[in-house]
C-alpha cells in the first residue's frame, strides 16, 4: 500500500488530497473565507437556556451561536479538573444566561445549524492531545496491541514525572494518537513541554481577553495535514508551493522530524492535482451516480436527515447464476462506498441497501470488506449489520461538510427539490389562476408573462384549452415571453 499526501497551496485557498495506490480517497478543503473551526477555543457568552432540550446557545462571535449540550458541559472541582458525574445534570444546573464559558468546537457549522461545541477542552501535537482538565491517559483505539499500548502509557507517565521533578508540570492527562505507535520517548518527550507551554499562553489570554474572543486556532491545513494526516507509511508529502514547503519543513524539523524527509517541493508547470487526476475526482464525486469496474452502478444521496446508498447490478450480467452475481456486485459496492464516503466525507446516519443476499455467509463477506476498507478512514464509523428489511446501517462522525456542501449550492430554480414543475403543470395552474383573477376584477383583457417552453406549449398543445378559457371569461388572453423567468415562474397582468 502506498500513500501520498499532495498539497495545493493558493491564495484564496489551500487543498489536501490523500491518494492511495495512485486512487483519490480523501479530500480537505480550507478556503480564506471559509476556514474550518474545529479545534478552536473561544472565549464565550451563553444566550441562552434551553432546559427542555438540555442545552444552550453560546456566543462565540460568529454569525450563528454556538450549541453545547449538557453532556459536553463539565464542571470543574476546587483544582480545576473535571468532575465527572454518571447521570448528566441539569442544564440549568450548569450554566445560566450572560455566564462566560470556554468552549471548543468539535463540529463545523453545517447548514443552517451553528458549530458545536464542548467544554471538554484539549490541544494538540504530533502524537499526544493534551487535556488540561482531567488526569486520564487514553490510547488510540487504533494501537491494537496491548504490549505497545502499555509500553506508551509508561512512556506517558514517566516523562511526565521526570519533567515535574525538574520543575516544569503541569496537571492534566493526555491521549496517545494512532501516529504515536513505535515511537521512541525522545519523540515523546518533544510533545509534552511543548503542549504545557502552549495551555500556559492560553490560560493567560483567557484571564485577559473579552468575551467573545478567539483563544486558540489550530494549524493552517497544509500543517494540519503534516500533523494529522502523515502516518508511518506515507512515501511523499508534494506540496506545489515554495513559501508552504519552507513553512513545512520548518514545522516538520521542530515536531515531526520522521516526515522531514519525505516532503518534495513540486515545481512543475502541470497543476499538482491535475497530474494526479484529483481534479476529474473531485468533479465525479459531485455526482450522485457512480459506476462500479463490473457495469454495476451506485446511486448516493444525501439529505439533512442522513445519506443513502444504493446498490444497482447495471449491466452486470455475471457468469454463474444470480446469487453469484449479487455477490460479486455487492463486494465491489462495498470497497466502493468505502471510499465514497471518505472522498465525499458523507457522516452522520447512513443507510446502505446492497443487493438482497440469501446466503448468511455472503452478507457476512460484505460487511467484512465494508469493515475492512473503512479501517483507513481517518474518520471513526460504526456498523450494526444487516437489519431486517436487508439494510446496512452505519453512522460516520461528522465534524465539518461533506464535499458537496463545501463546493456547492442548492439550486435557485428547483430550491434543492431536484425536480422542477413540468411545463404542462405550469399551463393548467396559470389557467386556474386566469379564472381566479377573472372572476375577482374587472379588466379588458388579461396578460401571461412566462418563460420561453411555458408560452410555447400554450399556443401550440393548449391552444384549444387557451380558446375555451377565453370564451368562458369573455376576454381575450395575450401571451410574453420573459427570457429571465424560469419554467415556475409567470404572472398575471390585468390590462
């Protein structure tokens, strides 16, 4: 398996791909105006209560108030940590309207629905998250072994026993990242002052600044992708701008010094991503059709509630028989959404209908290779297995857009519907509404304003109907083209 990090460095804009076996699988995109908050700390307003939904919004200076539920509020004891409870307390118990807050956001604003966000506060480096307000040490769930989990943890507290004892502590736990596995405690070493000296510099500028204020924001993502997105096996970390590699060697020589050597400045007259055909990805991928190798197909959409996933043999006749066929088509499906979802960064509840399966033994092989080809993921999912009316049901965490949020809009036409109101449609409600204003005012005749394919079938197929409506209400009926209306769009002008 071979892996590559390429790195697209704009004015406007930066972009990371991740390309695996030459294959795009994941997708980042930070835009100047649009930057990504996830992680950063802000120094908040709560606006409000709400005690139903165990909730509150927060001020955080942007445009929509943050949303923190009561399980993401923890008080504090005498020293500063957090008090965990077993049963959430009440919201009302917790926080009161006009009350300063630290925050963090763990979720982009999505849609219409503002950040969310946590008081469960950590910062981080290469292979360590620091959290202030708790003792706990956690390992990746990604680090398998118990032998290396062990050995981390050890590594954790003896360095920071070593560092107290010379007089540089701090309270606090910290999480091992998956990047920590087999790492030396010389590696770990470099972490731990550098995460206490950081919550130092932020606890002062909670003390001094106001509310709403930023306290902390993360990296910029050429360096976020440096410091969360490079593994052990990435082979090349390409990065197209000169002044961006300079700012990343920089960082990866102070705090990823294993990476060092595997970042290239791309100099070449070709655009990085179009050399690696990310570019014609990235425009597939705004599609809700996909085709498998077999002449099966996918059919993916995605609403406000969750994402759907269908599953479609297409031209795929097989060799054998049927049963056979379904197989081989659902287990390429399964690599296929795999990576669907990573490239198109679908979370939340997802709902896959693969091709009914008799055989207990082929569904099993199925969710496997779903299973299988999601361990890659940087983004932590979970699948029940096969319900009873033959679904696969899986969620997918979701901290910021998906693709098509981020590059598109809804529609202006169609509203985000899909569909539009056929042309004929259009004619009989324009006749319905001819006899409502008839039947309401007075007037000599009456003037249709439509565009370009309503007016032509009304004169041309409705023409009968037009004449019969004009004989009806005694008035004569003019037709106008209106180039900017759209096939929904017409008025009624009373002459």
């Amino acid at each position: 398996m071979s892996e590559e990090l390429l790195i697209n460095v704009a004015p406007t804009e930066t972009r990371v791909a991740l390309v695996e076996n030459g294959v795009l699988q994941e997708v980042y995109l930070e835009r100047s105006a649009r930057r990504g908050i996830v992680g950063n700390i802000y120094k908040g307003k709560v606006i409000r209560v709400l005690p139903g939904m165990q909730a509150a919004f927060v001020d955080i200076g942007l445009e929509r108030a943050g949303f923190i539920h009561a399980s993401d509020i923890a008080p504090l004891d005498d020293e500063g940590m957090e008090a965990r409870e077993a049963e959430v307390a009440d919201i009302r118990a917790l926080v009161r309207e006009g009350q300063s807050l630290i925050v963090q956001v763990v979720k982009d604003p999505i849609s219409s629905k503002g950040a969310r966000l946590t008081t469960h506060l950590s910062v981080s480096a290469r292979y360590l998250v620091y959290m202030p307000q708790t003792r706990h040490i956690g390992i990746s769930n990604r680090i398998e072994a118990e032998s290396e989990r062990e050995r981390l943890r050890q590594l954790v507290e003896a360095a920071s026993q070593r560092l107290a004892e010379g007089g540089l502590s701090a309270d606090g736990g910290f999480i091992l990242r998956t990047v920590a596995e087999g790492v030396s405690e010389e590696e770990l070493l470099r972490d731990i002052p550098f995460l206490y000296k950081l919550w130092g510099e932020l606890e002062l500028r909670i003390k001094e600044r106001a509310v709403p204020s930023v306290i902390y924001e993360d990296l910029p993502l050429f360096m976020r992708a440096l410091r969360d997105l490079a593994r052990p096996y990435t082979e090349k970390i390409r990065i197209d701008s000169r002044e961006a590699h300079g700012r990343a060697a920089e960082f990866a020589g102070k705090y990823a010094p294993e990476i060092a050597g595997r970042l290239e400045h791309y100099p070449g007259e070709r655009p990085l991503f179009d050399l690696y055909g990310v570019e014609e990805e990235i425009r597939k991928a705004l599609h809700n059709k996909v085709t498998l190798k077999s002449g099966g197909y996918l059919i993916i959409e995605q609403t406000e509630a969750m994402s759907t996933i269908d599953v479609n043999t297409g031209a795929f006749v097989g060799h054998r028989n049927l049963e056979e066929t379904i197989f081989k088509t659902n287990l390429e499906a399964a690599t296929s959404i795999a990576r669907q979802l990573r490239l198109r960064n679908l979370g939340g509840i997802i709902i896959i209908d693969f091709i009914d399966m008799k055989d207990p033994e082929h569904q099993r092989q199925v969710l496997r290779t779903l299973e299988k080809t999601l361990e890659r993921d940087h983004a932590k999912s979970s699948i029940t297995g096969v319900s009873e009316l033959g679904l696969v049901e899986m969620t997918r965490k979701r901290t910021r857009e998906s693709l098509g949020q981020i590059l598109c809009e809804s529609c202006p036409v169609c509203g985000g519907r899909g569909t539009l109101k056929s042309a004929e449609t259009v004619c009989f409600e324009i006749f319905r509404e001819i006899l409502r204003e008839a039947r309401a005012y007075d007037s000599e005749k009456i003037m249709v304003l439509a565009s370009q394919v309503v007016i032509d079938l009304l004169l041309d197929e409705e023409s009968a109907n037009v004449a019969d409506l004009e004989e009806f209400i005694r008035r004569p009926i003019q037709f106008q083209v209106e180039p900017i209306y759209n096939q929904e769009q017409y008025d009624i002008v009373l002459v």
